[in-house]
C-alpha cells in the first residue's frame, strides 16, 4: 500500500512536471512572438507616420484642389495611425506584459517542485531506511518510533496540507 501511495505521487510528480515544461516552454515562445508582433505593428505605424509627412509635402506643391484632397487623406490616414498606436499600446499592456509576469509564476513552481521532490526523496530515504531497521531490529523500539516520527515530520514539511494522522509506516 505504501509502494502504491509512493507510486501515485511519482506519477503526480512527473505530471507536475511535465506540466511545467510544457507551460515555459509555450508560453516564452508566445511572448516572443506577441512581442515581435507588437514591434512590427509600431514600425508600421511609424511607416504610416512617415508616409502621411511626406504626402503633406508633396500637397503643400500641388493646386488647390488636389492639395486640399491631399491634406484630408493625409489627415484621415494620421487619425487611422492613431487607433494603431492605441492598438500598440494595449497589446503591450494587455498581452505582452502579462505573459513575461507568468514566466515568473512558472520559475517559482519549477522551484517549488524542486523542493518538494528533495523533500519527497529524503522521505523515501528515511522509510527506506526505517525498513531496514525494522528488518535488522524488530524489538528496538525506540529507534522504530524516532524513525516514524522522523518520516511524519518529512513528510508534513513536504506536504503541509495533508494530515498525518492516516499514515501507517
């Protein structure tokens, strides 16, 4: 039964992990590419702002008419290169920095996995051992109990949530 139990949480280790990985390695390669995104969105913008200058010089050379058709496609084009902007602005704010906080959230699991596989594999130890001692010396007690609480304290630091009451060792 306690072979099972370590088994389960092996296999939830490795999910865990797995999970993990999973999670940094998709969602850096999202935010690289959002980020790319948004670069190249804000160097067409500034393509859009160099194109609107240069129609207004070419109209400020031309006859009334054609400069007045000129300047109000110059200005409409201006007002589309605004809502770009806007649009540069809140894929920054919403999309881009969001995903580089997560990349934090995703390093602190992968490092608090780390520490609780240690902590799983000093409880494996320590039952490994407590085994051996009760194979070596059944009547010893003293040692057996020290071992099991030992293992109790382990296994509440590595698992704070779960109680250690059901456990038999």
């Amino acid at each position: 039964m306690l072979r099972r139990s370590l088994e389960n949480r092996d296999a939830q280790t490795r999910q865990l992990q797995n999970a993990v990985t999973n999670v940094e390695k998709h969602f850096g390669e999202l935010c690289q590419i959002f980020a790319a995104y948004v670069r190249k969105t804000a160097r067409l913008r500034d393509k859009a702002d160099l194109l609107v200058n240069e129609i207004n010089v070419y109209a400020s050379t031309e006859t009334p008419n054609l400069k007045q058709g000129l300047k109000n496609f110059a200005d409409e084009f201006a007002k589309l290169q605004d809502y770009r902007q806007a649009q540069v602005e809140r894929l920054e704010a919403k999309v881009v920095e969001p995903l580089k906080a997560y990349g934090t959230i995703v390093k602190m699991k992968r490092d608090d996995l780390k520490a609780t596989l240690t902590a799983r594999n000093r409880e494996a130890k320590q039952l490994t051992q407590l085994e051996k001692t009760r194979q070596r010396n059944p009547s010893d007690r003293h040692v057996i109990f020290v071992g099991r609480n030992r293992i109790t304290e382990s296994y509440n630091g590595c698992y704070p949530n779960n109680s250690s009451s059901g456990r038999n060792y």
